[in-house]
C-alpha cells in the first residue's frame, strides 16, 4: 500500500521533554509547570513536514485541547489505544502493533523516547511499507537534528 505518510507522535519526552528547557514564547501554565518546556517552534517544524501528523500519546485527547493549541498545531487524529490483555513480545513497546495497524501499509515515522531494536526488527518483519522509528532524547525532546533526520527520511520516501 501506498499513500501519504504518517507521523506518529508521542508527547511525553518528544514534545514535552523531561529536562526543563528554556523556550522563547512558552506560554505559563500554574496547573502544570511541564507545559512550560513546548517549544512553539516545532509546531511549525511538524507542520512542515510533508506527512499526516497523529497523536501516538496516553495523553489521547488530551493532546489536541492542551498541547496542540501551544504548538500552533490543529486538532490531530488521535491513536485510541485498545483495552487488551495480551502479553506484548518480551521486550516491545506495547505502542508497537496498534501503530503499525493504524498505518495499514502506509509509510510512517514513529517519534517516541522509548523506543528499541525490538521495535525496529518487529516492524521491518510486519509492516509492508517503510518506517523510520526515531527515538527522541526525552531529556533535551525534539532538536534540529531529529527534524533533518524526519525531512531526509520522508524526502527519500516520494
């Protein structure tokens, strides 16, 4: 299958990193002080990618009323995560089969901070279409070098 690709995105750590960061046009927020470390500017940097954004996040809905607006972004789809009691592959992010379903063969970029090999070699055996499954420094979140590696991946894609 083929189509647009798919950016997958998770907040805690990618967006939100877990080490506070000095952010030029943070907006304050007293209920919750972590909100201070999204950084306008990568809303216009996911924007920019040619790719359908989606939340890959436990914060679920809760992504589009509480960061999407601090990131400039529109509301996104959101991955709603199924109650299963399966017991995942022994060392694979209980993410990884539900996004690869929702991309249905479409390529698809996955920016998280807890991803492994396990992740990688499980997608490469299951999913038809290309992926590049980026793992986000969770205490510094998304840098210029993680954008260049997206763009140069969905460049290589078209």
């Amino acid at each position: 299958m083929t189509g647009r690709p798919v950016v997958f995105l998770d907040v805690d750590g990618p967006v939100i990193p877990l080490r506070a960061r000095r952010v030029p046009g943070a907006v304050p927020d007293e209920g919750n002080p972590l909100l201070d470390r999204i950084d306008p500017a990568d809303g216009r940097r996911l924007l920019a990618l040619d790719a359908e954004l989606v939340w890959a996040t436990t914060w679920m809905g809760e992504a589009n009323e509480v960061v999407a607006p601090r990131l400039g972004l529109p509301e996104l789809p959101v991955v709603e995560w199924p109650d299963l009691d399966e017991e995942p592959v022994r060392g694979l992010h209980w993410k990884t089969g539900f996004l690869t379903v929702w991309a249905a063969g479409r390529p698809f970029v996955w920016l998280d901070d807890e991803l492994t090999e396990v992740d990688r070699r499980w997608v490469r055996d299951h999913h038809p279409g290309a992926a590049l499954l980026h793992r986000v420094d969770p205490l510094a979140g998304l840098t210029g070098d993680d954008f260049a590696v997206v763009r140069a991946w969905l460049a290589a894609q078209r």
